[in-house]
C-alpha cells in the first residue's frame, strides 16, 4: 500500500532460519533515506533511520534505530538484525546490476 511517501509492505522472512510474517511502515525521504517501522511480526515496535552518505561512485549505507526481537537479548537481536539487512542489501545489489543490463 502505498500513501504519500509511505509504503507499507507485508512479507514473508527468514528470520534466523523461520519464515515469520512480517509488515513494515517504509517513509522515503529521497534522496536521503527512509525511516522504516515494524508493524507486525517478531521485530513489531522496532524503529529505524536508514540513510545514504555518497562516496564517490560508491554509496554508503547507515542505519540508526531501536529494535526488538521477541525472546532475544541484545546481542542477539543485533546479530539477526545485521544479518538481514545483509541480505537485502544483496537482493537489492543483485537487482540493481539486473536493471543495468537490460
């Protein structure tokens, strides 16, 4: 759904090896970044300011937030966190280098 500069997307994702459902509030502030909130699912109430920082030809990525992973203490969550933000970062790098072939 999209509203304005906010898209909520409802997915399924791995999470530390579980398919959960989760929904996420994205507002893009282009070119900037987007401030993400999580709605529904294991990581519900976590918050987050994901921003871009040029770096020549190259873009730096920083994410600044709280989040909450029911059942899981800090490190942990920071863990499970990174890991999936990883890989989007990956599925979004593997898609953008489709885009620039076709």
């Amino acid at each position: 759904m999209v509203n304005g500069n906010a898209v909520i997307i409802t997915a399924e994702r791995n999470i530390l090896g579980k398919m959960v459902r989760t929904k996420i509030k994205n507002t893009l502030y282009p070119p900037f970044g987007f401030v993400q909130e999580h709605l529904e699912g294991p990581t519900a109430g976590s918050r987050a300011f994901v921003y871009y920082i040029p770096k020549g030809n190259k873009t730096g990525i920083t994410i600044v937030g709280e989040f909450v992973l029911s059942g899981m203490d800090e490190k942990a969550t920071r863990e499970a966190v990174m890991a999936q933000y990883q890989v989007t970062f990956d599925e979004d790098n593997a898609n953008l280098k489709n885009t620039k072939e076709t």
